[in-house]
C-alpha cells in the first residue's frame, strides 16, 4: 500500500494466484515477492510523478530534441552552469535604489564575491536566484538578468544592521547601504549561510 499526493491510500497486488487473486507470500515465492516489490518501491511507486516530469519535459525539450544531447549538455539545460564567473557576473549586472559600478558597496561586494570559496559563491547566487546555479550562457545571456538595489541603511532591526533580502525571480539582490566594508561582509554572509534560499522577509 502507498498514500500519493493527495492523501489517498492506493494498494497494489504485487503476486498474484492462479485464479487472478492476491496469492500469500510463502517460503516458494518469497524471492518472486521481494523482486516485486523491491520494483514497486523505486520504480512503481513514484511512476505517476515521473510521468508527469516527463510530460512538462517534453513540454519545455522535445525528446527528439534530447536525444541529440550527451548527458552532460542535457544537465547543464536542466541546472545551469555549476561554475560562478565573478568576472562575467560582474559585467553583467545592473544597479538601482542609488547604487552604481563605482559605489563603495558595490566595490565591496565584488571584492567578497572575489574571495569567496566556490561554495560561497554558489549559496550567494542560491539566495539572489533561488537556483545554486548561474543561468545557461551567464547572467548576461538571461532574461532576468542579475540586479542589486539599494536599501537605506536607516532601515534596521533592533539597533543591528538590516541583512540583505532577494526577489528570487528577478535576480534582485537588496544590498543595504553599509557603512563599513566588514559590516557588509559579515550581513552578506549571514545572510546567504542560514537563509540560502532568498525569501527573508523584512
């Protein structure tokens, strides 16, 4: 037996006797019994999920058009590009709220996306995206592009800095205007290291 989304209880018979009823599980089709539902539990169970990924796939990504794709072409259409150009991003990105190219918090925050682990990196772009990834061809080739808008650094809460928040679908990026170049460090981090997936509130 298997509950599915919608909280109903299903169950399948997995051996059957020779009259089309359930048959019991003895010690003579024990092996039988457990191939079958060894099957069930990764494959049959979920079967109805799967083929509906595989409709919105076929939806978005012809399967004619898949077949033509190695395995690591069709991975990075699906999650994007693992690796985060600072270079590339940089260049790509816009500014807004008062910010430009040459503001201090703007110069601070590239020289953090500088030093930063490949795994930083990643869980700053998670929180600014809501994917871990860069798009396919970089921020620049996408819709989206990539944005950091300026909040007034008044703004706080219980006399500490205000941490900055996203608008996951955007790639909006709300970076207050800190005062000090550590003060922005240790919000951007905190921020993005317990609340990875961009959707704080203020």
């Amino acid at each position: 037996s298997c509950v599915d989304a919608s909280g109903a209880l299903h169950t399948t018979t997995l051996i059957y006797d020779g009259e089309g009823g359930a048959a019991s599980v003895m010690l003579s089709n024990a092996a039988e019994y457990v191939y079958r539902l060894a099957r069930f539990k990764t494959y049959g169970q979920c079967l109805w999920q799967c083929r509906r990924i595989a409709r919105g796939l076929d939806a978005v990504l012809p399967r004619e058009a898949r077949r033509m794709l190695e395995s690591h072409e069709a991975a990075l259409l699906l999650a994007g590009e693992s690796e985060v150009d600072v270079a590339a991003w940089r260049s790509a990105t816009k500014y807004t709220g008062g910010y430009h190219a040459s503001s201090a918090q703007i110069r601070w925050f590239w020289e953090l996306m500088e030093s930063l682990s490949h795994t930083d990196r990643r869980l700053v772009v998670w929180f600014a995206t809501g994917s871990p990834s860069v798009p396919v061809g970089g921020f620049a080739a996408s819709a989206s592009g990539f944005t950091i808008m300026a909040l007034d650094s008044s703004r706080t809460q219980g006399g500490g800095d205000l941490l900055p928040t996203a608008a996951t679908c955007f790639h909006l990026l709300r970076l207050p205007r800190y005062a000090t170049k550590a003060r922005l460090e240790r919000a951007v981090l905190l921020a993005v290291r317990h609340g990875s997936s961009g959707f704080a509130t203020l």
